[in-house]
C-alpha cells in the first residue's frame, strides 16, 4: 500500500471526511480519484495550535492503480508493508499442569487470551469478582460505604482500568500494540483506537469488552475463576510448586503473575517466600476539577462547541525549583472522580468517563514524583507511606471514605475553603473541605503549587476559576517492583513471571496488556500446547485400545 504522511483537512472538511480524504490523496499523488481504493485511516490528530483556525492532521494507507504516477518522488508519499501479526513457534517441552495466571486486569486478561487461543488451557485466578458482580459491588459502596476489600475499583474483571476513561494511549513502540489493539477491536472495541491521537474506549464499553474476552478465553479452553485469591505459595526445588488458593492448593508449573498495583498483602506475601522485591519510585497528589467548558474553550477556543472535535483533554508537565517533576496524569474529559479505595478507612480517589465523555466537569491528576527522600529505605517504605496518605485523607474527610477537598486557589493561598464555586464535586462518597496541604511534606506542597501556577500560565482558569482539588491520588503506579530477568522470570523462581503494572514494568491499559502477550509468549516458545498433548494422549489411547480389541 502507499503510505501518505502530513495529509490534512480544515476542520470543515470532515463532515464528510471519508471522500475529502480520497481527494486530498489524489492531489498530493498527482492521480484521478477513480484510481484510489481501500483508504485506511492509521494516525489522526487535531492541531489547535492557531487560535482562529483547527486542522485534523492524518496517515493514510491506500491502493493506487496508477503505477507511473507512484514512481514520482513526491514528499510524504512512501510504501508500507502490511504491519506483520504476532507468529509463534511453539516449543516442545512438556507442561504438567495447565498454565495459572494471577489477576485478571489487561496484563492477565492479554496473557490469557494468547495462551488459551494456542492450546495451553489457562487457569487464571482472580480474587475479586465478574465485571458485573463487581459493577453492583461498586456502586453499593459509591451509595452506601459498603467496602468489599477484594472486589472494588483496584480488583475484579478488567483491573482498575474497567472504572477510569478506558484510555488505550502508549508511547511503545512495540510490535505487539497492534495485536492488542486489534483483539480489543474484535472484542467490541470502536475501529477509531487504531488511529485516533488519544484513543478511549470508556468504563461504559469497557465492561463488555472485558466480558466478551474473557468468554473468548473460555471457548479456547482457558478457566477464569473469580473470588479466587491467593494467599500463599509452596517451593520445591528452586521452583513455585503450588498456589493456595481459598484454603486450596493447587499445583503449578508456570505461573504469570499480573496481580495490579494495589494488592499489597500479595506483595508481603511475596517479601515472606523470598521473591525479589525492591522499591520504585512512584507518584502522589490529588484530583482537579474544573468545568469542561473552560477546558474545550482554552484548546479550540471559538470552535469549542464544534462535534466534530468532541471533548478537549491537555497534558501538562512542570519541573519544580524542588527538583521534582509536577505533571497531569488520567486525564478524564466530561468525567467523575470517584471513590477508589480497597482498605477500609482510607480514601483513594481516581478518574473516569463513559464513552460520550458528557459529564459537566473534567478531571484529572495533578502528581508530583516521590522516591526514597520522601518516605524512606526499605522495600515497603513506599507501600507503607501510601497507606498513610490515604489514611490522612480519609481522617481530613470526616469518614464514611468521604473526600477531602480545597478550591485550588485556597489551596495556593493556605487559607480555608467555606463554599464552592462554579464547580460542583462528582465524587460520589461526598466530601468535606480541609486543608489539603496536611497531607504532604512542605516539599511536596511547593511542587504542587508551583505546578498549578505553571498550568494556569498555560490555561488560563486552571486554578482561578473556582477549580475544585480531591484528595488523595496515590495509586498512579506500582510503590513495587518483583525483579525479573531478560526472559520475564522471576530472580528468584524460573517458572513466576512478574507481570504489567502490579509488578513495576506497565503503566497503563496498553502497556499492561503488552506485558502479558510478552510473558505469554515466553511460556508459548518453552513448551507444548496442552490441548496439543491430549490430542496426542487421544490418539494413543485409540491405538492401544485398537490393538488389544484386535489381540483378543
């Protein structure tokens, strides 16, 4: 196919964008329209940059039946080979017992899917509940405060990723984020995360996607099991032997172990059969709410209203005097902040939109990096001082897993908040004003100031039009990494492989998913299909069953 590169359109062009496209390629190749075909979208972005005017900026890929006119050198024309899908070589070392994996989040849900879709039958154990069960679950505690700690927002079917803005952005290169995006797609996905800039699926579509690719599992094979949670593990000769499972155990050859950033128990456990572990750096601040109209009109100003553009979003960094890194993190246009806690008597708070993104406000993470000069040496220093964050804030919230909340600009001021402005809260606990600045160290205070006066400069009203902050935000990343070599396994045991974000290499739907095709792959290249063994075991027991009928 031709590749097309720095194709673009007015933003009035894409009412019709299908046929403005086809025309746009037939100039730039010097050719008819009639000798375009099968034009695919690959890239797609706005670019505002100009205040009185939109552009929508595009990669194509189409076939061109004029050969002369493809042997001019034309700028941003080129040819493109068809992106080549993941090709597996199965190994022939024999599997005693079916694969497990530890968590269902996109790193074990990804893992799982390659692994029942080539024969190798799966067990995949998750301690909290089906998307839907955990649906009700979480809407019980958003109402009530009724908190089940291993069935909430952080586990269940989907991982945390099911209840945030279902957002599918990555900065990998890898070759494996397509095969990802298209089972997503073949699972209920919209074709527009192949190509769109800042592609979402949201919680609303995310959940029936995590459903139908969890029955996909099924049908090739693989068990999903829910309510599962392993609580402790057996070694035997330098290998993990067995996994108690609800007072279970089960045996095990080959263990993936995507278990998500919030199941510290797991990791103590982990620490207790001498797993390594260490430290990682990690992120700490709150949620900003604004109204999104303030956000549509500073990225398209005039054209904030316009459908084709939808709902604007930013990205914003700052580098403190104190030496730390301040950045927007989740950004949720049209979206909620809502309660995200799994231990009773703390308050974590997180982002998430549906697909229409129609909410009054936007939200997103204001973060500022933490590392050992902030909570400490020790594996669990991290782990620990997130505890204490998020029991900090559930005090200043006045219980019952309330908020704590501050109009930024009190906030900046150190002065109480009494009364809110044009922003309403979402979150769904309720909240209660407090001095936000409690929470932190007076250098984790100065950074975050510094940085919501730096966004302001950017976006005009960031923090002066009665822009509301929630705290607190202490689940970004992993306060934990399970050490693992080139191959995916563990330092400590050969047949466990630390797997997407719980285990310090992911950041995200996609790269967690990545991560679990990744490890997937390495049990896949080592071993034989188990269905692939028992078709064999089946074909013995026919012959043997043949000869002794015939012996008679």
């Amino acid at each position: 196919m031709v590749k097309i590169s720095e194709l673009k359109l007015r933003l009035e062009e894409v009412s019709n964008e299908q046929e403005a496209l086809y025309q746009a390629v037939a100039k730039r190749l010097g050719v008819k329209r009639t000798a375009l075909n099968d034009l695919i979208i690959t890239k797609k972005s706005i670019d505002a940059r100009r205040r009185h005017e939109i552009w929508f900026h595009y990669q194509i890929l189409v076939t061109c039946e004029d050969a002369k006119a493809l042997r001019k050198n034309r700028k941003g024309v080129s040819f493109e080979e068809a992106p080549q899908l993941l090709s597996m070589t199965s190994g022939d070392a024999n599997l005693r017992n079916r694969p497990i994996i530890i968590g269902f989040g996109p790193a074990g849900m990804f893992a799982g899917l390659l692994l029942a879709k080539h024969g190798y039958c799966p067990l995949i154990l998750e301690r909290g509940m089906d998307v839907d069960t955990r649906s009700e679950q979480v809407k019980r505690f958003w109402e009530s405060g009724e908190l089940d700690e291993n069935s909430n927002v952080q586990f269940g079917e989907g991982g945390a990723g099911t209840f945030s803005d279902g957002k599918l952005t990555a900065r990998s290169k890898d070759a494996r984020m397509a095969h990802v995006l298209l089972e997503l797609i073949a699972h209920g996905a919209p074709q527009s995360i192949l190509y769109d800039a800042h592609p979402h699926i949201g919680t609303d579509r995310l959940k029936g996607i995590v459903k139908a690719i969890r029955e996909d599992i099924i049908a090739h094979g693989g068990e999903v099991r829910f309510g599962a949670k392993v609580s402790d593990m057996r070694t035997q000769n330098g290998r993990v032997s067995a996994l108690c499972v609800n007072e279970e155990w089960i045996c095990c050859d080959q263990v993936i172990m995507a278990i998500g950033h919030s199941a510290r128990d797991t990791f103590q456990m982990l620490k207790e059969r001498d797993v390594a572990l260490e430290a990682k750096p990690f992120a700490v601040g709150m949620r900003i709410e604004h109204p999104q109209s303030l956000i549509d009109e500073s990225q398209y100003h005039e054209f904030a209203h316009d459908p084709a553009l939808g709902r604007a979003s930013y990205r914003l960094t700052h580098q403190a005097s104190t030496g730390k890194g301040v950045y927007t993190f989740c950004m949720c246009p049209g979206g909620y902040v809502v309660p995200a806690a799994s231990n009773e008597k703390q308050v974590v708070v997180n982002g998430m939109s549906e697909y229409a993104r129609d909410g009054a406000n936007a939200n997103s993470a204001v973060l500022v990096q933490v590392n050992e000069s902030d909570y400490g040496s020790g594996v669990f220093a991290g782990m620990h001082y997130q505890e204490e964050l998020e029991k900090k804030a559930y005090q200043l919230g006045g219980g019952h897993f309330h908020a704590p909340v501050q109009l930024a600009k009190d906030y900046l001021a150190d002065r109480p908040s009494t009364a809110f402005g044009k922003v309403r809260p979402t979150y769904a606990r309720g909240t209660c004003f407090a001095p936000l600045k409690e929470l932190f160290s007076d250098v984790i205070n100065q950074s975050l100031k510094e940085g919501l006066l730096a966004f302001e400069r950017k976006i005009p009203g960031f923090v002066s039009e009665d822009a509301l902050l929630c705290a607190v935000e202490s689940r970004s990343s992993s306060p934990i990494r399970i050490l693992r070599d080139q191959n995916h396994r563990s330092l400590s045991y050969p047949n466990l492989y630390p797997c997407g974000e719980g285990a310090g290499y992911a950041g995200g739907i996609i790269s967690s998913a990545i991560d679990g095709v990744r490890c997937a792959q390495k049990i896949i290249e080592t071993f034989a299909p188990l269905q692939e063994r028992s078709e064999k075991r089946k074909e013995e027991n026919t012959k043997r069953k043949r000869k002794e009928f015939y012996c008679r």
